[in-house]
C-alpha cells in the first residue's frame, strides 16, 4: 500500500496501482517499465464487478502502457489529434456471480483474461491472463 493509502502491485521496480470505486475495479496509473504489469494493465484497466449478463467495454489507456520510448513521442503527438488512439475494446461475460471472462484486444494483441471475484468482500481475488506472451496468474493473498 503507498503512503496515501492506494493499493498497487510491484516487481520490486515497477507500481501498478489499483482500486474499487462505484463497483467498478480501476488500474489507476503504473511506474516503470515492467512488461508483466503493462499487460495487467491493458487487460484490466477497469472491471465491472456487478456485472449481469454480456457487455461490451471500451476504454482508453494512458500512454504508460506502450513499450517503446521511440513510439512514445509519436503516439503523444497523434494522440492530440485522436483521442481514442489507445482504445481498448472488451467483451465482458458474466460465467456465473463471481467469475467474469474478458475478451479484448489492445493495438493488435489479443488477451483473454478471467477474474474471479471474492463472494465475501467483492473484490478481485484471482487473475488470469492469456496473451501471446504467455500465461499470468494473481490470487489476492
């Protein structure tokens, strides 16, 4: 937890930093550079955590989640022009009360991600998330 009390996950280098508001799970803002926590971030930049039924989400992402510094300056710059440059669109799919699948797509990379929520307190217990990558879970200790 930081000091302004705001929860975050960390590779030791890089921050992820995370919360609920409204019933919704929010990835606020990540430090550094962590190729793990990007694809964290793509994937659950916001869940909705009541969710019933099938709903399609569209979101944007802060510029922290491109890899490439050289690319950086470029999408800062077209990004004044566009604003939904860095679009991410989800299909979310209720499985049951407290399992969600998360199917997406985020500058021609495509994830597949599950979210388990905790029965009691209704927060993210569990993470899964599929990506060309590779595979990556987190369970809430």
């Amino acid at each position: 937890m930081a000091p302004d009390g705001t929860f975050y996950l960390t590779d030791g280098d890089s921050k992820l930093y995370f919360g609920q508001r409204g019933g919704i799970f929010y990835c606020y803002n990540l430090e550094g550079n962590s190729e793990v926590l990007k694809i964290l971030f793509t994937a659950l930049s916001k869940i909705p955590l009541n969710l019933n039924g099938t709903i399609k989400w569209r979101d944007s992402l802060p510029l922290a989640v491109l890899t490439k510094l050289r690319f950086k300056n470029l999408i800062y710059f077209l990004s004044s022009f566009y604003h939904r440059l860095l679009k991410v669109e989800s299909n979310f799919v209720n499985e049951d009360n407290f399992r969600y699948q998360v199917k997406g797509e985020f500058l021609g990379k495509k994830f597949l991600c599950r979210v388990k929520i905790s029965q009691k307190d209704k927060f993210v217990e569990e993470v899964s998330l599929k990506t060309d990558e590779g595979v990556f879970v987190l369970k809430r200790a």
